[in-house]
C-alpha cells in the first residue's frame, strides 16, 4: 500500500497528533505524517514532532501571506491529505479548494449539535443526554462538511467540563483512525 503523504494542523496539546503518530507507524495504516504546522509557537505537540523527527514548521496567520509558506511546504513535502488535530484557526477557502475532500478535522460534539469553540460548557449548560466526537471533512463552512465518523456516550449527572474532555478525547483517539482507515478503505 502506498500511503498518503499528510500533514497535521495542530494549536495546542497534539494528544491526537501523537496518537495519528503512533497509528500511522503501522504499515497498514492508510498514512504517513510527514508535516506538522503549528500557529503556536508554544504548542505542546511540537515535542511529538521533535521526539518522532517529524518537520514541523508555524504560521503566524496575522501575516497577509501566511498561506504562501502553508502552500510552498505542501507542495514541499508532496502533502496530498490534511488533518486538522485541533488547530483553532479557520482554514482559508483556498486552501479548502485546492485540497477538495481531502482535510479532516475532530470536532468535541455530535456535530450538527455545539459547532464552535466551548462545547463542554454549553453542553453542560443545555443539559444534553450524550456526548461524543465527530470527525468529518472540511469544507467552506465551520464544522459543518460531511461527518466520516461519530462516537458518542452518556453525560453523567456530576461530569464537570474536564470529565466530558476526558471521555470525549478518549473517543477521539478511536475515531480519528477510524475515519481515516474509512476514507482510504476503497483507494
Ligand atoms: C480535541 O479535543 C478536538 O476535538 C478539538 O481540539 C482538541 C485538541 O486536542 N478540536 P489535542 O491538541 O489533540 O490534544
């Protein structure tokens, strides 16, 4: 199998992207990190990149043309596969367009429902029954592109905002691989 050359987006703790790491040293595994951008210098998830001699480059997105130094080591690294590993910025239309169905991102809720920053505490706040992930592709809209795969389970009556992160991420860790076997299964 050939895999994918992909790049992971990441912002902060990057317990996905080493979790993407270690799956993806796995020969049957659909992909290859060979990227890792960050727009936060102080990203935790930089260590993954160091530790597993992965290149990783930032993005300061308050520049005008960020994006060209985005593309230019794309193109670099022959990236044809992007997973967005809670990166907290947008992705520009252009980028949308030129990687048509091919970025992903994991979203904390069961999208239709809480798209946006702060799920937790309005899930807390709006009493909901469950609570899961979603993977599901980006397009131009926010959380908003076709879900891959769902994971959900039920909210307890004392769960606070970290026992939802915590059971929440821990679905992540599943799904992520998951939807990525899933998109590559019929390549
Ligand atoms: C994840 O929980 C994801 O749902 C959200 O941001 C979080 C990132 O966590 N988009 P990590 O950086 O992978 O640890």
């Amino acid at each position: 199998m050939v895999k994918k050359n992909t790049c992971v987006f990441i912002s902060g703790q990057g317990s996905n992207l080493k979790n993407l790491i270690m799956r993806s040293r796995d020969d049957s595994f659909p992909i290859n990190i060979r990227l890792i951008i960050s727009n936060n210098k102080k990203a935790y998830g930089i260590n993954y990149a160091k530790k597993f001699k992965i290149p990783y480059i930032f993005i300061d997105t308050s520049y005008l043309n960020y994006e060209n130094k985005v593309f230019l080591n794309l193109k670099k690294y022959k990236i044809s596969f992007i997973c967005l590993a809670g990166y907290m910025k947008i992705i520009s239309s252009n980028l949308i367009r030129n990687f048509n169905k091919k970025i992903i991102n994991v979203h904390p809720s069961l999208l239709p429902k809480f798209k946006g920053l702060n799920t937790f505490s309005r899930m807390l706040k709006n009493k909901e029954i469950k609570g899961g992930c979603t993977v599901h592709y980006v397009d131009e809209k926010l959380d908003s592109g076709r879900p891959i795969v769902q994971k959900s389970f039920f909210i307890k009556i004392n769960d606070n905002k970290f026992d939802l992160k915590k059971k929440t991420q821990k679905l992540e860790y599943t799904a992520f691989p998951e939807a990525i076997i899933k998109i590559f299964r019929n390549y």
